[in-house]
C-alpha cells in the first residue's frame, strides 16, 4: 500500500514539475465560441438592452405627440436619441414598445404551438389507430394551404388585433411538432419499459406523461428556437399588411410600412424598425443553429 | 400443492387468434389451466406453443392484432376477458404483476431506478407521501438484494448489471404484494449463476408477500427445482398437467416424454440427446385432431388421433391430452429408460 501511494505521489510530482496536468485531470473543454455564436449573443444582448432598459429612460415614450419636432433625423437631440416620426413621437420608444409586443405575441404563440402539436402528436403515435389517422390528416391538411394566404385570410374574418395573430400564429404551426413528437411516441411506444409500465397498471396518459413527454423535449427546445425566428418574421409580415397590431400601438411591421412614404426625405423610419428586425431575426437564427449543431452532437446522448 | 382450495386463476377452452396476411391464426387453441393461490406454476413448451399469448392475454395486454375469440379467464371469480378497460388497468399492477425476459430494455434508461421503482408505488396510491415512497423503494431494493439500496436508488438503469436489473423489475412487480406473479422467461436473458439468484430472489419475496407465480419457462431444470405443478403446452394446448414429481416421474403424455428425453444424460453413456422428429406445425394450418400426431411415435396409423382430438379429462388419471396416454409408460420404460430417474437426478445439467 505503501509503495503505491509513494508512487503515485512521485508521480504526481513529476507533472506538477513538467508544467502539465495530470491525464485526466482536466478534460479538454470546449472553450472558443464559434462565431456565429458570438455574433448571435452580441445582436441578442442589443435586443435585450432596447427591450429591457429603454423604457426605464426619461425620454421614453411612445405615444406622445409633438408636431413640432416631426421627422426629426437620429442623433439631434437627447430627448430623441434615434429620431422621430411624422407625428413627432420618438421612435426608440416605439422600436422598443413594438419589440416587446411582438415578442409577447410570438412567445405566446409559439407556446400554444407546442402545446397543440406535442400534445396531439404524443397522443396520435400512441395510441395510433383512428385518432391517428384523423390528427395526421388534419395536419396534413393545415400543412398544405400556403400559410401567409391562410393567415391573412382567417385574420380578415376575425378582424386585426394583437390577440388574435397571436391566436392564429398559435395555431397554424403545430403541424411540424406534431410530427416530431408523433414519430417518437411511434418508436417508443413498443419499448419494453412502456410495455412494462402498462403491465403495471399505467393508463396511456401516465405513460405519455412519463415516457414520452421527457424526450420529446430536447428536439422541441431545439425546434421552437428555430421557428422563433420564422414566428417574428410572420407577425412583421402580418402587422406590415396592416393586418396585425393597430396603430396607435407600434409595431415593426406596421411601422415599415408607415415609413415607406418618407424613404426619399426622412429613410431612418424604414431603417430603423428593419434594423431592429434583422437583429432579433438575425440573433436567434444563429442562436438556433448553436442549438441544432449542439442537438447534433448530443444525440448519441438521448436515450432511445 | 392444495387442490382443495379456491382457484385464484382458471383459464378455460381458451381461444386466441392473431390476424395474418394468411388469415386468423391460433396462438391459443383451447388451452386450460389453473393456478391455485400461493402455488408455483411452470408452463414449458416450445417458442411458439402459446405459452406467452396466454398469459398476455390474462393480463389483458394483448396486441391490437389478437383477440380472444373463445373460452373464460377467470380471476377470483371475476370474468377477466369481458372486463373494461379501467378495472382491468387497476388490477394489473396491483393484484397481477408481470416480470419480463429481457430486463437490459424493461427499464427506462432516463430515469434513475429509485424514482422509476416509486412510479409503481405512485401508479396505484397516488396519495402516498414522497418520503413514504422512498422509504418503501429502499425497502424494496434491499428485499431483491441489491446491495447498499439507498445508494442505489439514484442510479441510472445503465450503471446496473442485468441481474441487478432483473432485480429492479422484481422490486416493481412485488410493490404492491400481487396475488399472482407472472414471470415469462425471467432469467433466460442471464447468466447461470445469476439465473439461480434470481430465482432465490422470486422464491424469498413470494414467501413475504405470499403470491402464487407463474413461471413459462424452456428450462426443465428449473422446473425440477422450483415448481409445484407442471403444465406442458404444445401448438397452443395443454398437453398434459400435473404435479412436478408426477411429471417428472410418471409421465403419460408421449410429447413430455419426448422433451425429457431431450436432456442431456448426464450418467456418461455418450448417447446422443433424443430430439423429436419434426417440427412444430404452423399456427395457420394445424393438424386435425391431436395437434402432436404427425410427430408422435404412438400414433402408429391410428385414425383417432387424425380424427378427434383429445382433452386432458379424457385420460384414465386425467392428466395427458392424449388417446393412448396409458400406453405411454410402457413405450417410454422401453425406449428411454433413463428418463425415470426423476427430477432429483439432476435432469437439468
């Protein structure tokens, strides 16, 4: 016992006095980000600052009136730092009220989303039979209008406002969740620890619960940050038709759409919502494709 | 064991057909059985006898493609084939439990094996508090055996061998004490010497909790060993039943002989083992009367063994579905004599 503590210790001291660590002591870590990663935290921390901290300026507000200073350019003045619009109201509080809406908007869409599809996907590949074939079918079904037309129709009949794109946004983009969380309940359901749960008295809502659901998740976390993107792009679009959020109340869309009369004379009101716009985009695209490369790697990991 | 008191399980003139491209086929071919509380019972017989399908189909856990087109299973003197879906679901778990083959894959390899354990006890008693149920895991992990429980109810299924998992399932099947235990095949997916600790397992958690078992086995060995009562299933019937030295010592149906001769002898006479002739028949074309005729060596020709087909009741002692059964010991005394040595004769290996 002894000789093998003295060895090891001699060892030891042999790294420690080549200035290297023993093997095993410290795995090699992944340190450098990819810059694409980098590029993605630096446009996600932008966002966070237009969303979170300029309301608590002095300056901010997004409704208020003031004909006098209308159409002013970026960087005149302190009390409208990015500028005004033809009304006079300052646009930096607007750029961020409208951030803010629309990502409420598209958060809680992309939520009833995946509560919609993992739900109905989950039960249609366990239990498989009618339920099945009727769930599938009326995905498909969904999947095959083009979305856009099929959004701009149902927002016209239930008339434009936050609640319902919203709403709609909710429940037009279930369809790829439905499938993912379909095909793993399919190949899980005739796993022996399911087959065994029932043994033991499980009813089918226990197992979804406790099988299924669990890894169903990692794939959904990667797909939502994935389909934010395509979500914020969507409400732009929509509010860009004037079909989303109504003015009074700023949004991104809308307001591109509002600045395009002044592109020639006064540009920064296109500009500045675009700009915004492809940060956010931009940011959680490459925040997504992090997550996929990393879903990649680990999927060795997930237990099947 | 104790013929006299009530039957916990009694399976009758079952029927259990699975849809085919070819059409229905018979798994299950009116089989019967019965199994008495307290009692261990083996079934033995080839893959594909029906030995499984029938106790999937007690337990109502039958593949969308069977049905049960015939005969009673009854339970305590509950019809189990006719009852809905939501008491057949309490029943499972709590008063019939089910141990599998291949314990590598009947554990969910996401979750650690304390909480997968106190899922079961949850499953049924909802109401149980989380403490109460990690005390009871404990309990039940060291019941099977497993060494230092309370270290082990946080790991994972992968860090356990497959005779500790086997273990697991054991705890999971026992949470709830089952009337009836059923354990297909539960130590065929291990190694010997673990084979024998698992059974020593099941034999000590019975005697706690005071289950009857059914054990389908292809081990004749640990049939010997550990069985009370014996039924010999071929092309999806009971063959023959009876006690494990009645079996072994006398037995009356031409295949059972058949599968006792098929072990090794182990005296040193260098005789090959015995196999018999033939195959088993396909589910979709059965013979007509005794299923076993085509390859049995008392059928000589006779026409009623084409013709009709026997039932164990039909037999002078009642035992062996079999026309000729009392000239069965005659036959065997002449052709394998070593056969009657009995169970005791370390007919396994």
């Amino acid at each position: 016992m002894n000789v093998l503590v003295t060895r090891t210790e001699r060892k030891l001291a042999q790294w420690r006095s080549a200035g290297s660590a023993p093997p095993g002591a410290a795995r090699p870590r992944r340190s450098r980000l990819r810059p694409a990663t980098s590029v993605a935290i630096v446009l996600l921390f932008l966002v966070a600052v237009l969303v979170i901290v300029v309301p608590f300026l002095p300056s901010y507000n997004p409704y208020a009136i003031n004909l006098s200073v209308a159409l002013e350019p970026p960087f005149r003045s302190t009390a409208h730092l990015l500028g005004t619009d033809e009304l006079g109201r300052d646009l930096l509080s607007r750029v961020s009220l409208a951030t803010r809406i629309s990502l409420l908007i598209v958060t809680f869409a992309l939520m009833l989303n995946v509560l919609i599809g993992v739900s109905v996907g989950l039960t249609a590949g366990y239990y498989r039979g009618k339920a099945d074939t009727v769930i599938m079918g009326s995905a498909d079904l969904v999947l095959s209008f083009p979305i856009l037309i099929l959004l701009v129709t149902i927002v016209a009949v239930l008339g434009p406002s936050a609640q319902t794109i919203a709403v709609v946004l909710g429940c037009v983009f279930w369809v790829s969740y439905a499938r993912v969380s379909r095909a793993t309940a399919l190949s899980l359901r005739s796993r022996e620890y399911v087959i065994s749960a029932v043994t033991q008295g499980a009813s089918g809502w226990w197992v979804i619960r406790k099988h299924l659901l669990p890894q169903v998740v990692p794939q959904i976390a990667i797909m939502t940050s994935f389909d934010l993107g395509v979500l914020i792009t969507v409400e732009a679009s929509l509010s860009y038709l004037g079909l989303g959020i109504q003015p009074p109340t700023p949004s991104l869309g809308g307001m591109i759409s509002d600045g395009q009369n002044y592109l020639q004379t006064s540009p920064w009101l296109c500009v500045l919502p675009s700009l915004v716009l492809l940060l956010l985009i931009g940011g959680v695209q490459f925040m997504s494709q992090r997550f996929t490369s990393e879903g990649q790697q680990s999927r060795g990991m997930t237990a099947t | 064991m104790s013929n006299h008191s009530e039957p916990l399980l009694c399976v009758s003139d079952l029927v259990v057909e699975f849809d085919t491209p070819a059409g229905p086929a018979r798994a299950v071919d009116g089989m019967a059985l019965t199994v008495h509380p307290h009692e261990l019972l083996c079934i033995v017989g080839e893959s594909g006898s029906g030995k499984s399908v029938t106790m999937l189909a007690t337990m109502g856990l039958l593949p969308a493609t069977a049905r049960i087109t015939a005969g009673q299973i009854r339970y305590k003197n509950r019809e189990l084939s006719s009852l809905p879906a939501g008491e057949m679901r309490r029943l499972r778990g709590r008063e019939l439990a089910m141990i599998f083959q291949d314990p590598m894959t009947s554990l969910n390899p996401t979750i650690r094996i304390g909480k997968q354990v106190g899922e079961i006890i949850t499953l049924h008693e909802p109401k149980a508090s989380k403490a109460d149920v990690k005390r009871r895991v404990i309990d039940l992990l060291s019941q099977v055996n497993i060494p230092r429980p309370e270290y082990r109810y946080s790991a994972f299924p992968h860090q356990f061998s497959g005779g500790m998992r086997q273990r697991a399932m054991i705890a999971m099947a026992m949470a709830h004490a089952p009337a009836l235990l059923i354990a297909d095949e539960p130590t065929t997916a291990l190694d010997v010497t673990i084979q024998a600790q698992i059974l020593e397992v099941l034999r000590q958690m019975r005697e706690r909790t005071g289950s009857a078992m059914v054990l389908i086995t292809h081990d004749l060995g640990v049939v010997a060993e550990t069985a009370d009562r014996v039924v010999v299933m071929y092309s999806g019937r009971a063959m023959e039943t009876g006690t494990v030295q009645e079996i072994f010592h006398d037995p009356q149906h031409p295949y059972t002989i058949g599968l006792l001769a098929g072990l090794l002898d182990m005296s040193g006479t260098g005789k090959t083992a015995y196999t018999i002739p033939g195959q088993p028949p396909a589910l979709t074309r059965r013979p007509s009367g005794c299923p076993f005729h085509p390859r049995c060596a008392l059928h000589q020709g006779r026409d009623i063994c084409r013709t009709t087909t026997p039932v164990l009741a039909d037999s002078p002692s009642g035992r062996a579905a079999c026309h000729f059964a009392n000239e069965t010991a005659a036959w065997a005394a002449e052709k394998f004599p070593h056969i009657r040595r009995g169970p005791s004769g370390r007919a396994s290996q």
